[in-house]
C-alpha cells in the first residue's frame, strides 16, 4: 500500500495507476478514493497517470482528531502533490473533494495544475446565509449531523437509498457506498459535514486561473445544480459546464460512462 506523510504525521493513502500526464481524483463524502475506480480505470487505460487518494480520516488514511476541515484537506493534497512531484497535473474534485481542490488552488495556487474540474461539487458555498440566501437551509445539515450521531450506518444506507443516487445506482453500489461510508472515522466525517457545508469558497474560485470545467447534475438532491455547478461556473473565467439532464448527485457511478468520455476529451485539449 502507497503512502505520503503530512508535516502532522498523518499517513495519506493512495492508488497511482498508469502512466502519462497527471490526473489527482478527489473524492466526497464520507467515502474514499474506491469511488473513483469507474474513472481512474478508463483514464488510466487511456494513456494518463491517475492518482486517487483518501481523504484524512476516511478510507485507509489516518483517522486524525484534528484537521477535519479545508485548509487541511488542502495542505494534504498539496503533500501528496509535492510528494510524488506531480506537475501539469488535472485536479478533478467530486463533490466534498471539489472544495478540496479549489481550496487548494486557493492556498497553493496553479503553479503545478494545467486545469481542473469540479463534478456535482459543493463550491462555492452550499449553506444559506444572509450573503448567500439561495444556500441550502442550515436544517439540512443539523439533520446530517443528527443523523450521524444516532446512527451513522442507517444514514449512510438512506442517503444511497435516495438522495445520493436518485434511484439509478443498483444493490451494489448502494452497498459499495455504504462500505466506504462506514470505513470513515466517525468524527472525521461528523465534522467534514461542516467542512463541506459551511466553507466559502468564492474567494478560492477567483483565483482559477486554468482551464476549468464543471460538470454537475440538474437533478442533484443533495448539492443542488444551481447552488454548486451553476454558481462556480458564473465564479470562473471561461469555465465550461456540462449539464447532465436528470443526473443525480452520484455521476460518478450513474453516469460514469458519459462522465469517463467528458473528461477524456477534456483532458486531450491540454497539450503540455
């Protein structure tokens, strides 16, 4: 097993499949980089180096007692960047792992990325508030947290059930999310809901300066489409968005065939 240690001490697992230019795969919550394996095995077999990693606290990473917000899930990926020294390198942030990318470029800026991508991601800020009244109620993610703490292992299995996958996934990949879930350290992924709730990355996106795609379902129940892909194309100097009509959040598996193709022909527009 492959993996970088942190200035911390946390141990960041990852899986480095292929050769060729660098693609880094985020992941969201609260799974792990096996979520990505759709896509890290069509690029990989497509001629590109592709990198997936577990976010601190989840999957076979250190499950840390600090350090479960975004400057550290940045400051992470930026150890493993530098670790394995990666350059021209696709960032490609899915949900939860979509603020982890964009505040990366907002603390370490571009200097080793050639574009990016944001799929159903939580940027720019999901949370309503005064400065951002179209936000997702605060209720929504007490209930999470609720949730978590009465019973994490049913929560996971009703957001698979439902929201996440809008009842396109089959038995087994509602399995596969459950499983992933339930190998997150349970405070780790009680405070990452605040992580990807409440962090505002607006300023973060004015910093893009790369080829930035956004890809997000107009059926997302769980990041909706005009709160996090319609808003950080609007944030991003000649970003491009994909609408998948009718896409849930979970594209990476209910649509990963169209999701694998989209960011194939993406990453072939990059010439180093």
């Amino acid at each position: 097993m492959s993996f970088v240690t942190t200035a911390d001490g946390t141990r960041i697992f990852y899986k480095d499949w292929g050769a060729g230019r660098p693609v880094v795969l985020s992941h969201g919550w609260p799974l792990n980089a096996d979520s990505w394996e759709a896509q890290q095995l069509f690029l990989a077999d497509n001629g590109y180096r592709v990198i997936a990693h577990d976010r601190r606290g989840h999957g076979r990473s250190t499950q840390t007692w600090h350090g479960n917000e975004m400057d550290t899930y940045a400051d992470d990926l930026a150890a493993l960047i530098t670790e394995l020294d990666l350059r021209d390198v696709t960032l490609v942030g899915f949900s939860t792992g979509g603020g982890e990318i964009t505040r990366y470029i907002g603390r370490h800026g571009t200097g080793r990325v050639a574009q990016a991508v944001l799929v159903s991601a939580v940027p720019p800020l999901m949370v309503r508030r005064d400065d951002n009244p179209g936000g997702v109620p605060i209720e929504v993610f007490d209930g999470l947290r609720a949730g978590s703490l009465a019973d994490r292992s049913q929560l996971y299995r009703d957001l698979a059930d439902g929201p996440f996958f809008g009842g396109l996934a089959s038995q087994g990949i509602r399995d596969a999310f459950w499983l992933q879930s339930m190998a997150a350290g349970h405070r780790n992924a009680y405070e990452s809901i605040a992580a990807f709730s409440a962090t505002d990355f607006r300023e973060d996106l004015a910093r893009f300066d790369v080829p930035t795609l956004v890809v997000h379902g107009d059926a997302d129940q769980v990041v909706p489409f005009e709160v996090g892909g319609a808003a950080s194309a609007a944030l991003v100097k000649k970003a491009r968005l994909i609408v998948y009509p009718g896409a849930p959040h979970g594209i990476t598996d209910t649509h990963k065939e169209q999701l694998g193709n989209d960011l194939l022909a993406f990453l072939k527009e990059h010439t180093a």
